[in-house]
C-alpha cells in the first residue's frame, strides 16, 4: 500500500510539474532600435582618412581648437583610417596618446561645415589627466569646419541637442 500511494504522488508531482511547464509562456521581447548610421555619402571620412593635422596644445582655447598642416607644431591629429583617429601630445609635462573612432558629417548643401549637436569623436582610450579639457572637449558636440584649399580646419564646442530619429 504504501508502494501504491507513493508511485501516486510521484505521478501527480510529474503532472502538475509538466502543467505549470505548459503554462508558462515566452513573452516576446521587443525589438531594440538600431544605432543610426549615417550613410558614407554624407561623410568626409573618406577624404580625410590618413591625413595629419597639427595644433599647439597650449594654444588650445576653451571651446575652440584650430588645426593646420604646420608640422612645426608639437601636437597631432592622425586620422588614421576612415573610422580610427590618435591625438599624440607632444608637451613638456604631458606626453599622451588618445584613441578613438570618429564620424565627421558634411552639411546637406554640400559644404564642409558640420552639422549643428553632431558628436563626431568617441574616445576609446583610458582617461589621461593631463589631457582631460582636450578629450571633455572632442567627447562632446563638436562643429568643425574643414576648408580644403587652405589645408585648416576649425573645431568648436557646439550645442547638444536630444538626439533625434531622422524622418520624425
């Protein structure tokens, strides 16, 4: 007897395990929204990959760094491929290296100013003291202007803006 009833509990614990298993359901996840990625049309990349820009860190102003072709300056700027940048800081008390990926959007009107709130550097490398104004600066919204002819480009602190989904 005592057989009996414990093969009958063992069968109902089975039933009521494989019931509450049935009645759980997956509920369905949905799907993330992508990152927007800008279209290699609309940016300068492409043009600026591989080329070396030169800047005097103690020059650097609040808000505003300008870079040349002047390769008596200690300070470069090396865009390293279409995506990849380093900023080596060649001063007296501070010799860094900063890394990191940047994305530098032409105007819709086909001129080489950038477009208001846009963040085109996203620094990878650890944070460097010495350097922390410079890598605040190029972490947040940036307007760069790049002229072509005179082999210069301008960057200032732009505004940010909430980001947007284009289209909306």
């Amino acid at each position: 007897m005592k057989k009996v009833i414990l093969i009958l509990l063992c069968f109902s614990q089975t039933v009521f395990a494989q019931r509450k298993k049935q009645t759980l359901k997956e509920i369905p996840m949905k799907p993330q929204m992508e990152e927007y990625k800008i279209p290699e049309s609309e940016l300068l990349n492409g043009v600026l990959k591989g080329s070396k820009w030169y800047f005097d860190m103690k020059n650097y102003k609040e808000a505003e760094l300008y870079l040349d072709k002047d390769n008596m300056k200690p300070d470069i700027l090396t865009l390293v491929d279409d995506k990849r940048f380093q900023i080596n800081i060649n001063q007296k008390n501070c010799k860094i290296s900063i890394k990191g990926t940047y994305e530098i959007k032409k105007m819709n009107d086909g001129s080489t100013t950038i477009q208001l709130g846009h963040h085109p550097f996203k620094i990878t490398s650890p944070y460097q003291k010495c350097a922390a104004d410079l890598s605040e600066f190029l972490a947040g919204a940036v307007d760069i202007s790049f002229d072509e002819k005179m082999q210069a480009m301008e960057m200032k602190e732009g505004e940010s803006f909430p980001p947007t989904v284009p289209g909306h």
